[in-house]
C-alpha cells in the first residue's frame, strides 16, 4: 500500500524532539539482513533509510528489504535515490548522461512507492560544477526534477531534494528555493553537515515548512564531515528548537557509518551509541564527543 504525501508543514506549529522517531541511514550496506534490522530495533532505532551503491553491486532487492524490515518493525522511511556515479548525475551537461540519471530514478521511485516509502532523497548534482556550467547545470537540474515529480506525484510518493556542499548545486537556501520551483510537490531533504555559506538559522529560515526529513551528523564548518553530533561544531541544542519550531515532524535520521571517517580518531561506533546520542539531544544538551577531530 502506497503512503499519501504529507500535508504542507508551513503552518508553524511547534513539535517536540521527544515526539521524533531515531533512523539511521543503511550507509552503503546493500543487503540488510534480518539479524541486521533486529539489531536496529534492540538498540532502539525506529527507522532506515535505504541507500545502497548500485556500481557495486546491481541485485539490490527492496522487496526483500521491505519484508524483512517488516518482520523487524523497522520503518522503511525514505531511499536515496542513486548518487555515487556521474551515472547518476540529474544535472549533467551531457543530455544522454542526465536521461540514463532519469530513468534510473524513475525506476527506483515507482518501486519505492510501491514498498511504502515515503520520500526519495535526491542529489541535485554531482560536482564539481565550473562558475561558467552553473545556470546550464541548475537548469537540467529543474528540469530533470520536473520530470521525475511527475512520476513520484503519480506514485503518492515524495522526493527530497537535498542541501549539498562546496561547488554542488543546492549549496545554500537561495539555491534550493530556485530547484524546488521546478515543481510545488517537491521538499527538502535537510543534511545539517553540509552548510559551507550559512548558518543553520539563516537556511531554516528561508526554506522553513519544506523540510520532510533530515540526515543528522555533525562537522567542523569547514567541510563535510559526517560525525556524530557532539564531535563537530554544530549548536545542537539551537539547531533542534529552530526544527521544532518549524513544526518537524519526521525521522531524526542520522547519517554516518559505524567506522570512523578519516577526520576523526574514535572507536567503531554501535547502534547504542545513536540512542544515547539522542537522548541527550531530546534534552536540550550537547551530547558527550566519543572522538576528537583529526583534521
């Protein structure tokens, strides 16, 4: 049974943390087993997004994920739409490259939908994006975003478009408003990791009541980084009531593997961990760092 699209949140009712559900992220992990998502469900994690590497590895089924998602109470949330190729490029200059981008995610929405999912997070762009291709490139981008709305309305499904960093397009909130005119059913996908050009306030204030989900991890303001929250920079006790404010009312999805990037010294993480991280969160703290940057 396919979800309805959620209503508009532009009415500025505050939510509560508290009333948020904990995701994570599958991380590249393209086969999750069912010791895996009963493993979620232990270390108290409600939900996942599915993203998987299709380069690597082309016999992805989702329609076992959802079976077996099922079997755990596990809520499959949203899937990232493909990303880690050119291949997958809905901006690209090379119109025949942004048609092979199109249809991929066109298959990938109709199947989403058709397991349940709520929204497909999708890269506006790859990158890098020269200051001379940038109109040229945000344009296929709208256009692209136009099409594949078309089905995703069909399907009473919704894609995300998400916030990127450095030279990619949707690197900042006048970005993101010009990509979401490519139709009115389009939102955001709000990584709080990749804000190069402005503070967290400044984004949520100019694209509030467009925001459906979230990736959650913390950095250094310099790049991304992909740490836990508490490792980074990030205000979290700030960044949270602006999101409550806005009256969220998704997944706290949190977006970063279990083995640490190369930017940071820590042990392997585990699913615990991300509990305990969002306990301290839902009361108003800067959670305790388990590693220290190594940048």
């Amino acid at each position: 049974m396919k979800y309805v699209m959620m209503k508009s949140m532009s009415k500025n009712i505050e939510t509560s943390i508290k009333d948020w559900k904990i995701g994570v992220t599958s991380s590249g992990i393209n086969h999750l087993s069912i010791e895996k998502y009963l493993e979620y469900k232990k270390a108290g994690i409600d939900a996942i997004e599915l993203s998987y590497n299709f380069e690597k590895d082309e016999s992805f089924d989702i329609y076992k994920q959802k079976k077996l998602a099922k079997e755990a109470d596990i809520i499959l949330w949203s899937f990232h739409l493909p990303w880690h190729h050119q291949l997958c490029n809905i901006a690209h200059l090379d119109k025949d490259m942004r048609n092979i981008a199109i249809d991929m995610d066109i298959q990938m929405i109709k199947k989403s939908a058709d397991c349940g999912i709520k929204y497909g997070v999708i890269h506006p762009s790859g990158e890098p994006i020269l200051k001379e291709d940038r109109n040229e490139a945000m344009k296929n981008a709208k256009e692209s975003l136009y099409k594949l709305s078309k089905t995703a309305d069909e399907e009473g499904f919704t894609i995300a478009v998400e916030n990127l960093p450095r030279t990619c397009l949707g690197n900042c909130s006048l970005d993101m408003n010009q990509l979401l005119e490519a139709s009115d059913s389009l939102k955001i996908c709000f990584d709080v990791n990749h804000l190069l050009q402005e503070s967290h306030a400044e984004f949520i204030n100019k694209i509030k009541g467009k925001i459906v989900t979230l990736h959650i991890s913390d950095y250094d303001f310099v790049n991304e980084r992909h740490w836990m929250p508490g490792e980074g920079k990030i205000n979290w006790p700030e960044l949270i009531e602006l999101l409550e404010g806005i009256g969220y009312e998704g997944i706290f999805m949190y977006e970063l593997g279990l083995k640490p990037e190369k930017t940071i010294i820590r042990r392997d993480l585990n699913y615990s961990d991300f509990k305990n991280n969002f306990t301290a969160l839902s009361e108003k703290r800067k959670p305790d760092a388990i590693g220290k940057p190594n940048v």
